[in-house]
C-alpha cells in the first residue's frame, strides 16, 4: 500500500487533514505497538492495515505484530470469542493453561520497548503478563459486549486488570465492574482500500465473472465470516420468503479468518442447506477472500443484508452505506449505531425473518426509496465512519496516554 495522508484530503477535506498533522506533531518519536491475532479476514485486520500504514505516514513510528497460535489455541480463543458475545463456555483448566502458555511463547520471542501497547481482542490478552510493564497497555475489544458471559468474563477480568484503559466500539458495551477507565472509539473503513475504491467498471465485471455472479437478476448480498452470529441461514430463510414476491439472485460471500476454526464447519452446514433447495441456482456460496469481489458485489447489489445475531460494529454495514446501497440489517450490537430505521437503511429484529423479507421486497420495489436510503447512507459514513476519523481518535487516546496533551 503506497497511499499517503494526502491522498484523503480530496475526500474529508483540508480541516481533517491539518488536524491529523497537527496531532501527530505531537507524538513523533513515540513508538506504537498493535497486537492482534490475525492478517487478514475480520474487520480487525481490515482496520489494522490502513492505520497502522497511516500512522507510520503521519510519522508516528508504529508496529504490527501477529499472535502465532497453533489449531488448538485458536479453537480455545473462538469459544471464549463467543462467550463473550453471550455463549456458555466450559471453561476447563487445560484452555486456561494452553491459551496463556500459547502468549507467554509468543511473548518470548516478540520485544517491546515501545512506548505505547495496543492488544486487540481476547487472543493476545495474556500478553501483558508476560513482561516488565513498562508503558500504557490498552485493550481493545472489538466484540458484542451486550451479553458477555459472566463465567468467562471474571476469568479473562485477571488480564483486563492489568491494562490502562479498555477501548469498545460502544457505550453500550462498558461493563460495570471494571474499575479502569473505558473509553469508546467507532470503528472506521478505508474509502481509498480495494474494497471501498471506485474501481473501473471493467475491473469489478471482470470480478464478477471470475465467481459466476450473473447480473441478469437483482442481487441481494451478504458479505460476512462465515460464522453463526452472521445467521447465513436466516438469510437464506428470508430470501425464500423475498423469492415468492420477486425474483431475484442471494450471493453469500465469506472467507475464512486465520483465527477462526469454525468456519470451514459453518460453511458446509450452509452449503447442505443451500443444496437441498436450490433447484435454480438462485443462491450463489461464495468462499474466498477478495477484496475487489466484495466491491463488485457490494457495488452491484440491489439489496445489502446484514442479518447478524450479535455484531461487534458491522462494518460490512459501513462498507454498503459507502457504496449507497440500501441496507436491511438486524438491530443488534454497533448496526443501530450506522443505521437510523427508516432513514438511511432499514432495521429488523433479528428473530424477525418475515420483516426482514418485506423490507427487501420493499426496497426491490421501490427503486426510488432505494436510492433515497442510499444517499443518506454513504452522508452517514462520510461524516463518522472513515480511516481518518479513527486516525484521530487513536492520536488522541495515544497523547492522553502518553500525556503529551497541551492546551
Ligand atoms: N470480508 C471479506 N470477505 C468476505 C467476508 C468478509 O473481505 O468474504 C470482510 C468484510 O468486507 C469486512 C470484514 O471482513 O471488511 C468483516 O468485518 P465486520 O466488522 O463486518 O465483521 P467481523 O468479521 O469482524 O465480525
């Protein structure tokens, strides 16, 4: 990635620009490390590249680094990954021992003498326990914090304790018996990324065509993980309904995170389902990780659905407001903070799959509406949701933290 700073100004404009030098000024020479555990696939490393590219830009020297977990590590972190969005674990003595054995590996071999520690998520959390603390530790999670479960959570709150701030992507997710400071920070996308750019027409075509995505019908897209809080079935429940009212195509596009050992399972349950009905080949599965695809389906969709039973932020959501799609979306986790119902998308209940149907009928229909929404959708992201909102919000955290504020 060769983007600069500069590249942005003609999209946030000089004010956003000047703001980010001005902030940055004030951190060179101060040394970031982010932690996560996975280079691609999710929406944390999806974030992470950009920044991370964007602070070494701007001059604040900044690390990556990625957790090394064997199979069995990474089952553990997914089951404690859906406990904290409301699972029952078994917590058994030996996932305890492997998921802290597994960091204090990687802690030996990975030097920080940065001034500034980012631990993304539950994975690399033990971390901290392995080295003399030396400077500000965050946490950052990324998850649905609305149901964490209570078992898991006072497991993990040994870790927690021992960082200087926690960072959520809502108010919401705050947890009451934290005795350390949480702060919220909204998660962001790179309008200038393959994913988000405006490609050429012959480009996102050419995609298409590599995956045997007809445009000869309106499409209605999921992008997601494939993983059971994305509730793929529950899409392919609704567009049945959707089906006896207009016809139409349903992609569902999910590649497979590094970090998530479900998914493969996940996918072939889909993949049964998807078999058994689809006499037409209406429905298109899609297993890959391609950034320009995503474009071209996001780009080329009538309908974007986000049907997710819990949801950190969504920014699969972000991403189809940026393109001006219309959007139906479950109300759940950080997507009513990107959709107002009725005005720039349109919010069902997550259980509700007839509501979910008639408003992609409706937006099927009514093309006008359909635009309308999507207008309003990609104002919404412009003005909240972009790179280099989160560059400053993380400029920010890091001089509190490092107590380089002035007046
Ligand atoms: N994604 C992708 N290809 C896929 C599925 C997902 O590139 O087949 C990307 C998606 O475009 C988004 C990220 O992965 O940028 C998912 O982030 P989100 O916050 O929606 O969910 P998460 O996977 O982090 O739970």
């Amino acid at each position: 990635m060769t983007r600069t700073l500069e590249d942005y100004r003609s999209i946030v404009g000089d004010h956003v620009v000047s703001e980010i030098h001005r902030r940055a000024s004030r951190l060179y020479s101060k040394h970031v490390l982010h932690v996560n555990s996975a280079y691609q696939g999710g929406g944390v490393a999806e974030m992470l590249a950009p920044l991370v590219h964007l602070l070494n830009d701007i001059g604040v020297p900044t690390g990556w680094r990625i957790l090394h977990g064997s199979p069995d590590f990474f089952m553990i972190t997914k089951k404690f990954h859906n406990a904290l969005q409301g699972d029952p674990v078994n917590l058994s003595p030996v996932k305890q021992r492997l998921y802290a054995e597994a960091n204090e590996r990687f802690s030996f071999f990975t030097h920080i003498d940065h001034d500034c520690v980012i631990i993304h998520d539950p994975q690399p959390m033990p971390m901290i326990s392995y080295y003399r603390k030396r400077q500000p530790w965050v946490w950052r999670c990324h998850m649905d914090l609305s149901h964490p479960n209570p078992e898991l959570w006072s497991f993990l709150k040994r870790y927690i304790l021992k960082y200087d701030r926690v960072v959520v992507s809502d108010e919401s997710y705050h947890q009451p018996d934290l005795p350390i400071e949480q702060v919220v920070i909204r998660p962001a996308i790179d309008p200038l990324s393959a994913k988000n750019a405006e490609l050429p027409e012959a480009v996102l075509t050419k995609a298409l065509r590599k995956f045997e995505v007809p445009l000869d019908k309106p499409l209605i897209t999921q992008v997601s993980r494939f993983d059971k809080w994305k509730d793929p079935l529950g899409v392919i429940e609704a567009f049945r309904l959707v089906k006896d009212q207009v016809d139409c195509r349903l992609v569902l596009c999910g590649s497979m995170a590094s970090d998530d050992p479900e998914g493969q399972l996940i996918y072939e349950r889909v993949r049964r389902q998807v078999n058994s009905q689809n006499s037409r080949r209406d429905i298109i599965l899609i297993a890959a990780e391609n950034s320009t695809l995503v474009n071209a389906l996001q780009r080329n969709s009538a309908v974007v659905v986000q049907k997710s039973l819990r949801e950190g932020f969504g920014l699969t959501v972000t991403e189809a407001l940026w393109k001006s799609r219309p959007v139906v979306a479950t109300r759940v986790g950080g997507i009513p903070i990107q959709i107002d119902d009725g005005v720039n998308g349109f919010l069902v209940e997550p259980a509700d799959i007839r509501s979910c149907a008639d408003r992609i009928v409706r937006l099927l229909k009514d093309r006008k509406l359909a635009e309308d929404l999507g207008r309003k959708g990609r104002e919404k992201v412009r003005d909240n949701f972009l790179i280099t909102r989160l560059l400053l919000d993380h400029l920010r955290l890091y001089e509190e933290l490092l107590g380089t504020v002035r007046g």
